[in-house]
C-alpha cells in the first residue's frame, strides 16, 4: 500500500521519444494526476523530482497509475 508521504509517479511513453508523466499525492490516488508531457524520461524524471522537492516529499515510482 503506498505511503501517504509520497509522490507517486509514473511515465507512460508517447511515441519518438516523447513520453506523459504523472504524478498524485499517495494519500489523494483519486485526484487527477498532475501532468506533463515530456521530451525525453529523462526530463520526465526531473520534473517529477523538481515537484517533489517543492512538496519536501519522496517520490515512488510506479509501472502504471495507482486504481482510482
């Protein structure tokens, strides 16, 4: 079960080398996620550790998204 205290994210991929991350609080799984769309996972990462850095909180990464 995933902790309260944590971003939970996840990358789905979009073709080329583009790809969607998402991120919820672990305590809010039924919000929708926050979004971006990114040019690389690499930047995919770094925008969600930049947003949990601005929360003070971890950041679990998850294979696909948390059930609503």
């Amino acid at each position: 079960m995933p902790q309260r205290g944590k971003l939970l994210a996840w990358v789905e991929p979009q073709g080329n080398d583009e790809c969607l991350v998402a991120f919820v609080g672990g305590a809010a799984t039924q919000r929708v996620p926050a979004m971006q769309l990114c040019a690389s996972q690499e930047e995919a990462r770094r925008w969600v550790e930049d947003e949990a850095a601005e929360f003070g909180l971890p950041v679990e990464w998850l294979a696909t998204p948390p059930p609503r």
